[in-house]
C-alpha cells in the first residue's frame, strides 16, 4: 500500500513543481482588479506634486500671536484646486484657499475657514501652530519609491494608487488557464434527466467558481464516463489547453477510479494519499506540460483539497508573493471528535463574540454533505498530533473568505 504523506509535505512538493509564471500583459487600470502586478509599481512623481492645503480656509505666512490676542490680516485673493496663484503672500496678508490647492509662495500655515472672522477683504485671526493643516510635497508618495511590489493582488486601493501616479494602464499576470472535468457513469448533468442511481454533477460548479475567486480562467470539458480510452484522450486534450487540469471522482481504489491508471499512461503520479480527512485520495502529477490534480469526488472532499493544494500552487503560477491564506486562533464552544495522526478539517460558523473568535462545527461532518459548505464561513484545522477538542480550548480557523 502507498505510503500517506502530511498535508504539509504535499502542499510543499506540489508548489516547488511551479517553476515557471505565466506571461504578463498590459490591462487599462480599470481592468485590472483582482490581477497580479508583473513588476514593481514605482512613482514617476511625488504624490503629492506640490505642498497644499489640506483644508478650505486661509493660508498665511506664519507669525506668532500672543495667546488671548487678535490680528487682523488683509485678504490679497481667492485659489481654488486646480489653480496658481501668481503672486506672493506677504506679512499681514491672507489668501482664501481650497482644500488641495497649491500653497502660495510665501504661504506656510492655514488658518481654517471655521476659526475665521472675515469682514469684506478683511479676516481677523488668533494664534494657529506653524505649517498646520498643509500637506507637504511627496508626503504620500516618494519620486522613484515602490508604491506596489510585483506580485501584489491588486485591490481598489492599489488602481486608486496607480491612477494617482498617473498610469492609465498597468503590467499584470496573465490568468492561469484551468480544465475541469468530472468523471464517473454516476453524475449527470442539472437540467438533464436523472437516472436511478445518479446524481447531479455539483463538484465542476463548485471547482468553476473556486478557480475564478483564485484568479484562473475555467475550459469546462464535461462528463466523462468510466471508459478508459475516453478519459485519456479528454484529458489529453485538455492537458494541451491548460496549465492545471482537475478532474473529481476516480482517485480511489476501485475497479471504476480509472484517472489514476490513465494518469501513469499519460503522465506521471507523484502522489495520490494525504493523511488528512477528509479528501486522503488526490491524485497529484502531470499530463504533458500540464499540471493535473484528480480531486476526490465527494463534494466537501473536492472543495477543500482545491482550497488546501490547487488554490496555491494557481496563486504560484499566477506570480502571486502570497501563497497562503491567513489563519487565527478561535475558541471552539463544542467538544470535536479528532483521531491523532491526519489533520482534519471540518467544517465551522466563525463568530466574533465577547471581544473573541468563537468557532463551532456545522453539524455532521460527512464529506458528501455539500450543504454545510454554504452553512459554514471557514474551515477548523485540528492539528496532526491532536486528538479531540474539549469546548473552550483554542483551535485554528481558516476563514473562507
């Protein structure tokens, strides 16, 4: 019997296979949500361009003023963003500004409109701080810095950034191109007649959706039946179109799970048990220049070894700097049975209660029960060398989203 491997030492041996990234190209920055900066994003300009007021008020060369006291200053002009004012701000004189427009010559300080008597071309002031309420040229941005490190997913926050520097287009990874396909005379597709015995095909939807959240491109090759020339030749096919190919069902060790022996005709298995639960059978290899994951067939079984194997080694291919979603500690408040020696993943309802992460289970816990999928907002992940969780001990939680 082949020998099980941890979940960790199969995430390792399945990432140091991605030794290449796919190509980039140039999208317009509105275009670009959600993909994989190429190359650093470094600022052409300071942002901002030119020190400016960070309010609408008045800007003044500073002068101090005695605490208690007034001073009356004479107002020389009006800016407004977008505008210069040509001339210079002299002792005793004011000029009325709008929150980001350039700073006068002479100017170093703004008085706020709100703390401000005017009275025709006349403003009355009190003491103010030096160089309050202005922004100082570069204070965001730096000419020449790393405002985005290549390999960034690039958020709403980061298209802002780089439109800021004024890039109407920015370097991205392309998206990984994957095929799907489910195998087995059991599944049948949603809208077609069912026979007894058969059930609808869900893990191609589910395995659809997963790929475009991780930021991959779906080819969807179907059902294929348990016929051993078919599933070589659709996997061939496939294979030639894809970086990553999945299949789901056909992993495990009966007469019927045919990806594993088409796998050994036309690739190579690297490794097909990981001791976890549930999802132990997965088929990792290659087919051609592609890389192939047979998932399990079991629908939670399926999700949660994409999540666990697929998800990363796509975000590598991808160029992604971050191949691993972030995970916390949370209380569980139900005891959980646990054998020692795999690690499990059940399924949880995450809630933060009492200024803590407060986790409990679904329910039942079988690895056909798709539903407490969409009961559940994370995965809880009991260690190797754990047995079972008492309530209130510390366990660690992996959000789905």
């Amino acid at each position: 019997m082949t020998a099980m491997i941890s979940v960790a030492d199969a995430q390792a041996r399945i990432l140091a296979q991605i030794t290449t990234v796919a190509p980039p190209h140039i999208v317009p920055v509105p275009a670009a949500l959600g993909r994989v900066l190429a190359e650093d994003l470094r600022a052409p300009i300071d942002v901002p361009p030119t020190d400016n007021s960070a309010v609408d008020g008045y800007a003044v060369a500073h002068a101090p003023i005695p605490s208690g006291e007034r001073r009356e200053l004479t107002v020389v002009g009006e800016l407004a963003a977008g505008g210069v004012f040509e001339g210079v701000v002299g002792p005793g004189q004011a000029l009325r500004i709008m929150t980001g427009a350039p700073m006068p010559a002479g100017a170093d300080t703004v008085y706020p409109q709100e703390v401000v008597e005017r009275v025709g071309a006349r403003i009355t002031v009190g003491p103010i701080e030096h160089g309050v309420n202005t922004r100082c040229r570069g204070e965001d941005v730096r000419a020449g810095s790393v405002v985005v490190p290549a390999g960034s997913v690039l958020r709403p926050q980061e298209l802002g950034v780089a439109a800021s520097l004024g890039f109407p287009q920015i370097l991205v990874r392309q998206r990984p191109r994957v095929a799907i396909l489910s195998t087995g005379d059991e599944v049948v597709e949603p809208g077609e007649t069912r026979k007894p015995g058969q059930i609808f095909d869900s893990n191609r939807f589910s395995l659809h959706g997963l790929v475009e959240a991780a930021g991959g491109t779906v080819t969807d090759y179907g059902i294929v039946p348990d016929l051993q020339d078919v599933l070589h030749a659709r996997l061939t096919e496939a294979a030639r179109a894809a970086d990553i190919v999945l299949t789901s069902g056909g992993v495990s060790v009966g007469d019927y799970d045919l990806v594993k022996a088409v796998l050994q005709e036309a690739g190579g298995i690297d490794f097909w048990q990981v001791a976890m639960q549930p999802g132990r059978p997965l088929a990792v290899g290659r087919i051609g220049a592609a890389h192939f994951f047979g998932l399990p067939g079991n629908p939670v079984a399926s999700m949660l070894t994409f999540s666990l194997f697929v998800r990363p080694a796509l975000w590598k291919l991808a160029g992604r700097r971050e191949l691993v979603p972030p995970r916390f500690h949370a209380v569980a408040t139900e005891p959980m049975r646990k054998r020692e020696g795999r690690r499990e993943f059940k399924r949880g309802i995450l809630e933060y209660v009492d200024d803590q992460w407060r986790v409990r289970t679904t329910g039942p816990q079988g690895s056909g029960i798709l539903s407490s999928m969409a009961q559940g907002n994370c995965f809880i992940v009991i260690e190797e060398e754990r047995g079972d969780v008492r309530a209130g001990d510390r366990v660690w939680v992996e959000p789905f989203q």
